[in-house]
C-alpha cells in the first residue's frame, strides 16, 4: 500500500507519459486538465501576415496564424474543438484522414456550415496515429487559398524515440505585386489544372523566389529525427527527396509502415503526407529537405526544379542515437478476392462551363453544396475500386474517413505501401485501390484540387 509514503491513493490508470515534442508549427492552449483531452479554442478570421518585406498579406487563418495551430494528441485520445467563425462568410472545418465519425468531419451535408458569429463543437476521438491536417470544406477555391489550414499530430501509444520531431507543411499561393492573394480566374488552366501558387511556402514561410528562405534549423551529428510532411498545396505536386543524410520512409498517410524503405525519392500529392527517419550523414554539414516540382520556364516548357524547403546545419555532436523501435504494424492483406468497382474521373465543357464529373456525374453543384450519392458498400467488406481518368489534368482523389492501399496502375501492381486516404491519378491513368470501409457513415469523394472538386468532382458515398 501507498498508506506509508504518504501520497494519496489514486484511481485509475497512471497519467501517460508527456507527449514527444513537434517543432514547426504555433501551438495551441489546452484547456482540459485530463491528459487524454486536448481541448482547445480555434477561431478563422482575416489576419495580416508579414510574408515579404512591405505590405503584409491579408489571409484567413487559424487563431491568426499560418498554418493554423498544431493539434497534437496520442491515438485514443478525445480532441474537442470550440470552433467560432469570425469571418464574413460560411465555412466547415475537416479533419483530413481521421477516421471519426461522420457527423464531427465537416460534410456540409451533416453538418450545417457554421455561418458568421456563429460556433460548432467539434469532439471526437482520434482513432489512428500518424500526420493528419484540417482544412476548410467550404468555398474552398478561395478560403483554402486564403489559408484556412492546419497540422495535427497523433503519436502512437509507444511512440518509437527520436532525438527530435518536426513536421513541414506545404503551400503555394498565388501572389500579386502588391503582396496580396491573386484574383482567382474562372477560366483557363486555373480550371483545366487547378491553381497553381507562385510562392511556395513551408509552415508559413515563404521559400521561392527572391528573399525566399528555407525553414531552417540546427541538427547535431549523432541524431536521429522524425520529419512529417503535408502537402498542403492546391494542385502541385512534389518529389520529396532529403540530402545529407540517410533517410527512410516511415510513414504514410495512415501512420507508421510495416516494413520502413530507404528514401530516394517520393512522389506527394496534395492532401498526402509522409514521414521520414532522417540521420545526418557522418560528413553532412547540412541536411536538407528538397522538392522536385514541375514549373514553366520563360519559354513555357516544362522544367523540373529542386526547391529547398528546409535546411538543418549540422552542428555539435551527440552520442549515436540508437535505432529507433518501431511498433509492428500489421496492413491487411492486399491479397482478397474484392468486388471491383469504377469511378470515371472525367471533365467537359458543358454549357460553355468547365463541369468534372464522376461516372458521369457532376455530383457537387456549386454553392448548394449538395452531393450526390454515388454509392453505397458493406461495412468492412474490402472493395477494390478503379479511379480511371481520360483526361490530362490529374486527380489527387481523396476518401473521407476511411483509409485504403494503393495496388496498381493501369493494371500493373505497384510499390506505394503504406494506409492512404488520397491517391494521386496522375492524368489519363487507372489506379486502382483496394478500400476496407471499416468506418460506417456518409463520406464525402472528391478530387482535392478545389477548382475540381467545386466544379462537380466531389461525391457522397454511404458505408452501411
Ligand atoms: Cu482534405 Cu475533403 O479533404
Ligand atoms: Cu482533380
């Protein structure tokens, strides 16, 4: 008994172990003394932001900051929201990739979208570990543009040791010369392919151009470090690669990996995220993480650039950080004789408006905000569906709460391990997944480049 020490009895299981600390984005107050709650207050409003020297850039943020804070909790914990619009127009917050339930994940066809002044409590539980984000699901094209974004963390039960974490998240906005966000055009590639940025940005930070810095930070020799990306940008693709050091994927977007693999490059579409182990090379000074993006050059061709998002010096020495130890992780087999199902991404010109469709469909018509239900599944029945486009512009299609493997292309198998919640159709091209349905409800379908998901690529489908 406790009886001679003289400290209180306790009911109840022992408090957890602190949180391992993420650097790279604001944090937030908990209000909630139960360390199995984060409870906290998030607000969107306008905000000024200093993004280049001379005018600051008006935006709509997060608790007035970009991105919006990092919402950070271990797996099984509950995370309530006081949300509160202080903006002029609608809106919804998303929490991408967590698997909660349908009636806290900011479908505007559950939830009413919380109008100027107005609050919604936003309470779940976070059921899986790894790298999510929130975003705005209303009047995208715009306030997503504008900044509506934000990091969320979930460690693991026994979250393997590292010398350090830190998260990047990835934007591109559009910037006009008087520092502002650009004027969205209606027509045009802003459409055929979505908007793309001219300024790239790395938790907030703008990185291209002149002035542009990476993200940077110290590193000493010896570490080992856990680096989770989100690419939170409209339409632009990156191939992450890191230097300077012996890096692994870890990670996707539905946590930890069975079986890590060495990083040489990888593919990230809007909406995903990855993870890294990253060990500074024995002779390193720096180590830095780099995106291969395709950009037009002045004669309009098509060239690949390395943009360097952060930067660590190598600097000091510690002792050798032992391996860390990863949980096992078991994926379901992707070897089941599944249904197969198939969605047609397509886009048209209809009554002289650009319309993307599925099957078919434009399933999202405009500022109603009403989605079609395209399907409907079995509960934890897996079901292969084909995502096949015939069109150029590509897709990176995403599920909401539920998570899936991506098996082939075109019909071939491929090697993209790992639990996704967004798969990128790149072009006219079939990938086919293969999605459990483990979490009952009415899901939202789209592409997440908004131009199309708001120009009628954005679908229901029920599980159950
Ligand atoms: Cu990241 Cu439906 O969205
Ligand atoms: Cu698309």
């Amino acid at each position: 008994s406790d009886a001679d020490n003289g400290t209180k009895p306790t009911s109840g299981p022992p408090p957890p172990p602190p949180l391992p600390t993420v650097e790279g984005l604001a944090g937030i107050e908990d209000l909630n003394p139960d360390p199995t709650i984060l409870e906290v207050n998030l607000v969107a409003r306008a905000n000024t932001v200093p993004l280049f020297p001379g005018d600051e850039t008006r935006l709509l943020n997060y608790n007035d900051s970009l991105p919006g804070p990092l919402l950070h909790a271990r797996v099984g914990d509950r995370i309530i929201v006081h949300f509160r619009n202080e903006m002029n127009e609608s809106t919804v917050v998303h929490w991408h990739g967590l698997r909660i339930s349908d009636k806290m994940d900011g479908s505007p066809m559950i939830q009413n979208p919380v109008l100027p002044g107005e609050t919604f409590t936003y309470d779940f539980v976070v059921p899986d570990a790894g790298t999510y984000w929130y975003h705005t699901h209303l009047h995208q094209i715009q306030q997503f543009e504008y900044g509506l974004y934000g990091g969320i963390v979930v460690h693991e039960k026994e979250a393997p040791a590292f010398t350090a974490e830190r998260i990047f998240v990835g934007d591109d906005m559009r910037i006009n010369s008087a520092n502002q966000i650009a004027p969205f055009l209606t027509s045009g590639p802003d459409i055929g392919r979505g908007r793309i940025g001219n300024t790239l940005l790395v938790n907030g930070k703008v990185i291209s151009g002149e002035g542009g810095e990476p993200v940077t930070f110290t590193i000493p020799r010896g570490s080992v470090e856990r680096w989770r990306f989100v690419l939170a940008t409209n339409a632009l693709s990156y191939d992450l690669q890191i230097r300077g050091a012996e890096a692994r994927v870890i990670a996707t977007d539905g946590g930890l990996l069975p079986q890590p693999f060495p990083l040489d490059r990888v593919e990230i579409a809007p909406g995903q995220r990855f993870e890294f182990e990253v060990r500074p090379l024995p002779d390193a000074d720096e180590v830095a993480l780099e995106a291969l993006i395709l950009v037009l050059d002045e004669n309009d061709n098509v060239v690949e650039m390395p943009f360097e998002l952060a930067r660590g010096t190598v600097e000091g020495e510690i002792e050798e950080a032992p391996a860390p130890e990863y949980p096992v992780v078991e994926l379901p087999s992707t070897k089941v004789d599944a249904v197969t199902h198939s969605w047609a991404l397509s886009g048209g010109v209809v009554d002289n408006e650009v319309q993307f469709t599925i099957n078919g469909k434009a399933a999202f018509v405009g500022d109603t905000h009403e989605h079609v239900l395209i399907e409907t599944f079995e509960p934890n029945v897996p079901v292969k569906i084909r995502l096949s486009s015939n069109v150029s512009p590509a897709h990176p299609f995403h599920i909401h709460g539920q998570f899936f493997q991506i098996i082939a292309r075109n019909g071939q198998p491929v090697f993209e391990p790992g639990l996704r919640d967004t798969v990128y159709v790149r072009g006219a091209e079939t990938a086919t997944i293969l999605s459990y349905f483990e979490n009952p409800g009415r899901w939202m379908v789209h592409c997440h480049i908004s131009e199309h998901s708001e120009k009628g690529m954005m679908a229901d489908i029920q599980v159950g």
